[in-house]
C-alpha cells in the first residue's frame, strides 16, 4: 500500500512579523509545493530546496511550526526530525516549511529578495542604511514620508559583521561633515547619507523627500540625529542647511542593525566585474566581507553579480528591442552580408540569422565544398539555442560560415536555418554536410540542398550505439565494439570494412545488425559517396564554440557582436600568416605531402597499359593518373596523392603538387580570408535614436522561457567520453546495481 503524501508549502526570502500575543506571521518572500512522505530522505529534501531557492546545501536551515503554535519554530536537522514533522501534519494534508540560511534566521529581520513571482508582496520597513540609493533617489515630485518609508522589492539584504572586518567603510566616515556642507544634486547628497549611514552604523529614515528638500532622521525612537539639506537659491547645489549630529541610541555600536542590498553589492562589484568577467559569487562574497565587513550568502552574491552584469552590458530584455536595428547594421555595414530574424505572433524573439560578406565570399572562393551543421545550448537569460556552419580552410582550420540564435532546437528551427543557409552560400558544386542523422536533418538537407551528400557524424552514431547497448555488456566490450566501429568508418575498403564488422559480430550479433542497419553509405568511408576528407564528425569547429562558451550569459546583441568581432580578428590574423608563407600548399598540407613522399621512396612501379600503374610494395595497388585515383583510395578521401601516386609520379618526372586539390594550396587559402569584416557600430548599448514609423511598428520581446532552478551547466562543447563505466555487481556480475541492491 502506498504512503500517504503531504504538500510541503516551502517559502524562503521572506520575513518573520511577530504580533502582541507573541504568535509569527511569514510575509513576502517565494513559495514552492514540494510533496512528502515517510519515506522522503532529508538529503534529497535539502538538495531540492537548495536548487529552487539556490541555497547551499550546507548552510541552508529548515523550520516549520508545530499544529495549533505559530510562537515556536522548529528546526529539521536530521532524519528523524523530517519524520516527526510528516506525523505532525498527517491529518491536515499540508505543512508550511520556511527555508533560510544561517545568515538570517532571527525573525523580524527583514531578507527580502528580488521578486520572481507574483506571489511576492511589498513589505513596510524602515530604510536601512545600506538600501542602494537607486532605489530611493529620482523622484518626481513631493512625497510626504512621514510614516516609514516602503522598501522596494528587491531590497535582499545582508547582516554585517564585527567592526573588526569593517575596513572599506572607514573612507566613508566623513562623507557628511556638517552644515554648509554641498553636493551638485540631490542625488550626490542621497548617496553620501548612504554611505555615512555604514560607516557609523545606524538606520534612518526620511520625514521630507523630494526635489527640493530632504529631511531624514535616525530611525531610532527619542534619538535627536537629524539632517536637513536643500537646494541654494538661484543654483542647482544642494546645501546642508541644518544637522544634529549627536545619536543618544548608540547607533555606531549596533553592529546588526545595518544590511546591504544586492544593488549596493552590484554597485561596489561593478568595476571588477568589468575586469574580470569570470568574478565568481564565493569571490564576491569573500571580497565584500573582506572590505565592508559584510556576511554575503552564495545566493545574494549571485544576484548582485547579476545586477553589476545588467549594468555594464545593459538590459537583455531590451537587446532582442535591439535586433531589427542589428541586423539593419550588420548589412548596412558589411554589405553582402545576410541578417535576418523572425518573431512569433505575440512578437517574442523567434529566431535570428547572421552570415557575413567575408564567411560567403571566402566559402565560396577559397574552401572545399564541405560543412559542419551543429548547435549548442545557450545559457543566457533567456537561455535559447545557437545553430552553426562551419567550413574548412586549406589549412584544416575551422572557417565559420553562418549561426543562427533560436529559440529552440527544433525541426522548424533546423529547416529555416537550411533555407537561409542555401540563400547565402549557393554553389553549382555540390555540398557534403557533416551532422547529426535526426533532428530531421535528414529530410531537410535532401529538400533544400539538391545533389548534395550529408554524412553522419560518427560521434553522434557512437553515442546512440553506446546507449543502445546500454546494459547489456561491461564496460571493455562496449569499449571494443565502439572501437570497431569507428575503424570500420574510416576504412577506405570494403574489404577492411567487413574485417572490422565481423569484430563487431564477434562480440556481439545484435551490435552488428545494429551496425549494418545504420545506414553505412552515410558514414563508412567504404559506401559514401561524397568528399568530407576524412572528417567524420560535426564537432569540428571547437574553436568557433570556445568562442559561443565565453560570450554565452551576453545579451543577444552583445553575444552576436562578440562573435563577430572574433571572427574579424581571426579572418585579419589568418590573413597576415598567409602573407609570409613561401610553399606552394598550406603548411599542414605541405607536412602531409611530404610525408607521403618519403614513404614512396621504397616503392616498385610497373607500366600497364595508358594511364594506369601497378605499384608495388607491402600491397599491390594500381593507380589512374588521368583520373586522380588508386585502389588504397586514399588519395580520394584525402585529396593529397597518397604514397603510390607519388612513386608514379617520380617515375614520370611530374611533379606531386599538379595533383593536390586546389583547396589546399596558399593562393585559395588566401581568397577564403581575402575580404574583412567591418565592425558594427552602436550595439553594445541602448540607443537614443529617433525611429521612422515603419521601425516604430517592429518590436520584439524576449522568447518566454523560464530559467530552470540551479546553477546552469556551463560544459563547454568538445570531446566527449562516449564510454562511461557502469556498476557491476561483484556478487551475480550484473551490471547497472552494485552489490548492495542486488536482488
């Protein structure tokens, strides 16, 4: 029979009020349903808790209220613990469950984050002395703040520590000195209040706050501090007209009493941020504790990390406002260029498309009729998925052709990619694409690219092979058998091709009907029919997807530029390299031929008959000089002359060079990466622009996705280990369940 289960009501980043008779309320914050029962572990429950509100496992605290109690937490901290509580709350079906760290667990201390849902609600407090000044400054007109001022939502606050810690604050100390004091604006006074509030340590709040006068006193009941400052007549400065400067509350040793807010955290972390990127929320949170005395948890490092990012590269919901204007420069500046975008019907980002002048001409021009169509998952605000096509040089470097951001990896998405992929680079010769063989690739490439070759990529059909065969093998034999199969790719023969798929059968006949069924006129070197040069997967372009990986939490606009501005860079140092060169290929080609060369050396040649040759060595294989072909059929997989062609050539006096591909020598190398691409102006920030009409009618908002709970997996694209270890159990040698669980 099952257990009965509960609604555990889980809410955090809220605060505790307490009443006259002594009861708790918890207002404001963020609440969750989560399901519990007799047999819920607490390090499950802890780990769920700590992804949804982005907690640490190790500091996160968890409290409830006993039935009919609303005066008395109760803490969680072990098993049993848990279970007392689902035994309490059997009968009501539900529990309330407050979550927090170890930083703010004193009730009536205020720990409201930003709000995430509409759930959250406005709470009234006083001003603490670190609410960012952001918050409280540009008002519009006269506000009456007799009563407490209200905090606006996103006031997450921080304790600060001892006054052993405090060391950048000292500096602020004297940031208010007294009357006649003046500041150039209302704002500039509101900041240095701010400041001096820190660093000696109290609260305030404001009785007058407008334009034309501020008046703020301390918040503490009986306590004569006071400031009065307001503008000087016939001027714009902002004077201190009157101050009581004494505190008969003990304000500067209330070491508790003042917080700091994630914005002011923002503020303070913003210039390092902007030097290094990579400032990490453990850092932050070191660095502030270090300089301000200021206990951070991860969670409100993080988010002031978001708010210091928001401001350096500006709003990423008004970047996707800013990609029909991108896509405007992007052509009017590189003309030739494609950039293109669509929207959904309630005018959400759909997708966008981006190829430049300088990728088409040098594909076209100077690379061999080759891509690689991947994608990568992006992990910006509004996640989404990059596309891309990546060529290749003459000199085996990746050379990036077009990517798309959509929303989605979908088949829709895949199928507009193609169509705005062949509108940029149409070729009379046909194409070989590397990729994926789902995601309906296949049906799309046949539809939109007529006569062209579209070879799986290994990677990809190893994967699929590996989980196939998930199970039923240990870990050395499916080892083996994908070993085989990738020999049996590479095979130039059919012969070698059937020698490595009967190894496949040896250990297993179902793994070889696998083999046999996947297609190997799409993969295996022995049946395709176009020229990938012994590229067999679509992972090719690493250095394009390094560049995906460092640019990827960007804005949309910001994130496009970025990879631009590489490309520009890459194409301009290519180029320079180029200009130095003195052979007659490029050099890794030059190293391969050479290699070829010297194993000739020991080769025999026999005339047949016309054009064609038998040459001898550790094999017998003929070679067709008019046609560019040899039995080991390496020269045609490769498009070098492989070593048997080259001792044909020898014994003719030709030269090994006049039968290399064109696409390996240093003058088509040098065409791919003949033109540049111009930088594009005005994108890294929100333009004030007057728009015509027919602009004014093109908005776009970002794509309605919800960030999922937890830290984002930033693995960046590459290598994979395609074989994982499986457990094997070392009492029945099953695999999948370890000893423990063995049945």
């Amino acid at each position: 029979m099952a257990t009965k289960k509960i609604i555990a009501i889980c809410q955090s980043w809220g605060e505790f009020e307490t009443s006259k008779d002594g009861s708790m309320a918890y207002k404001g914050g963020e609440a969750y349903a989560m399901d519990l029962d007799q047999q819920t572990k607490l390090s499950d429950f802890k780990q769920e808790l700590a992804e949804t509100f982005h907690y640490s496992v190790d500091s996160m605290l968890i409290k409830y209220f006993l039935p009919a109690n609303k005066k008395t937490l109760i803490t969680i901290s072990k098993e049993k613990d848990l279970k007392r509580m689902v035994n309490f709350f059997m009968d009501s079906d539900q529990v309330e469950v407050f979550v927090m760290t170890e930083e703010g667990v004193t009730p009536n201390v205020s720990n409201l984050p930003a709000s995430r849902s509409s759930r959250t609600t406005e709470s009234e407090a006083v001003v603490p002395a670190a609410v960012p000044v952001d918050m409280m400054m540009d008002l519009d007109g006269p506000v009456d703040m007799d009563t407490h001022i209200r905090i606006p939502l996103g006031g997450e606050l921080a304790i600060i520590d001892g006054e052993n810690d405090r060391r950048a604050v000292t500096q602020w100390e004297k940031t208010i000195t007294g009357v006649d004091q003046r500041f150039r604006s209302f704002t500039e006074f509101r900041e240095a209040l701010h400041k001096y509030s820190i660093a000696h340590g109290f609260a305030y709040k404001f009785k007058k706050n407008d334009n034309r006068r501020v008046t703020a006193k301390c918040k503490s009941e009986g306590c004569p501090w006071r400031i009065y400052a307001s503008r000087l007549a016939t001027t714009q400065l902002v004077c201190i007209k009157k101050m009581s400067s004494t505190h008969t509350c003990e304000g500067a040793s209330v070491k508790a009493g003042y917080r700091a807010t994630r914005g002011w955290v923002g503020n303070i972390i913003k210039e390092k941020l902007k030097a290094s990127p990579n400032y990490k929320p453990k850092d932050i949170a070191s660095d502030i504790k270090r300089e301000y005395g200021i206990q951070l948890n991860y969670t409100q490092a993080w988010r002031a990390k978001e708010i210091a990012r928001e401001q350096l590269q500006g709003s990423y919901k008004e970047a996707y406002n800013q990609v029909p204007l991108l896509c405007e420069k992007i052509m009017e500046t590189n003309p030739g260029s494609i950039a293109t975008f669509a929207t959904k019907e309630d005018s959400s980002f759909h997708r966008l498309f981006v190829s430049f002048h300088a990728s088409i001409y040098g594909f076209q021009q100077g690379c061999r009729p080759l891509l690689f169509l991947d994608c990568t998952t992006l992990y910006s605000k509004y996640q989404g998925t990059l596309l891309a096509a990546m060529g290749v040089d003459g000199d085996d470097g990746v050379f990036p052709v077009a990517f798309a951001i959509v929303d989605a990896d979908t088949e829709d998405n895949w199928h507009w990619f193609l169509v705005e992929l062949k509108s940029a680079v149409s070729t009379s010769c046909p194409i070989t694409f590397v990729a994926d063989f789902q995601k309906g690739l296949r049906e799309s490439l046949c539809e939109i690219f007529e006569n062209c070759h579209h070879a799986y990529c290994l990677r990809y059909l190893a994967e699929k092979l590996n989980r196939d065969l998930k199970g039923q093998f240990s870990h050395e034999a499916r080892r083996l058998m994908v070993q085989d199969f990738y020999a049996a790719a590479y095979a130039p023969k059919l012969e070698s091709f059937e020698r490595c798929t009967e190894n496949v059968k040896a250990i297993s006949p179902e793994a070889y009907n696998w083999v046999i069924r996947s297609e190997p006129d799409h993969w295996a070197n022995a049946f395709f029919g176009g020229a990938r040069y012994n590229h067999m997967t679509s992972n090719f372009g690493e250095l394009f997807y390094s560049w995906v990986f460092e640019a990827t939490e960007l804005p949309i606009t910001q994130f496009v530029d970025v990879l631009r501005g590489k490309m520009m860079e890459l194409i301009y140092t290519r180029r320079v390299d180029c200009s130095q060169w003195g052979t007659r290929l490029t050099p890794s080609m030059e190293e391969k031929l050479q290699l070829e060369i010297s194993k000739s050396c020991s080769l025999q040649v026999l005339p047949t008959h016309g054009s064609t040759f038998e040459v001898r060595g550790e094999s017998v294989d003929l070679v067709d000089i008019d046609h560019w072909d040899c039995s080991c059929r390496i020269w045609q997989h490769t498009g070098l002359p492989c070593c048997h062609a080259i001792a044909v050539f020898e014994c003719l006096g030709r030269s090994p060079y006049d039968y290399c591909s064109r696409y390996f020598t240093a003058e088509s190398y040098r065409l791919a990466y003949a033109e540049s691409i111009h930088p594009v102006p005005n994108v890294e920030r929100p333009l004030n622009i007057v728009l015509t009409e027919g602009e004014l009618s093109v908005s776009v908002t970002p794509p309605p996705t919800r960030r999922p709970p937890g830290r984002p997996k930033m693995k960046q694209p590459g290598s994979v280990e395609i074989i994982k270890r499986q457990l094997q159990c070392s009492k029945c040698k099953g695999l999948g369940h370890n000893k423990r669980k063995c049945k």
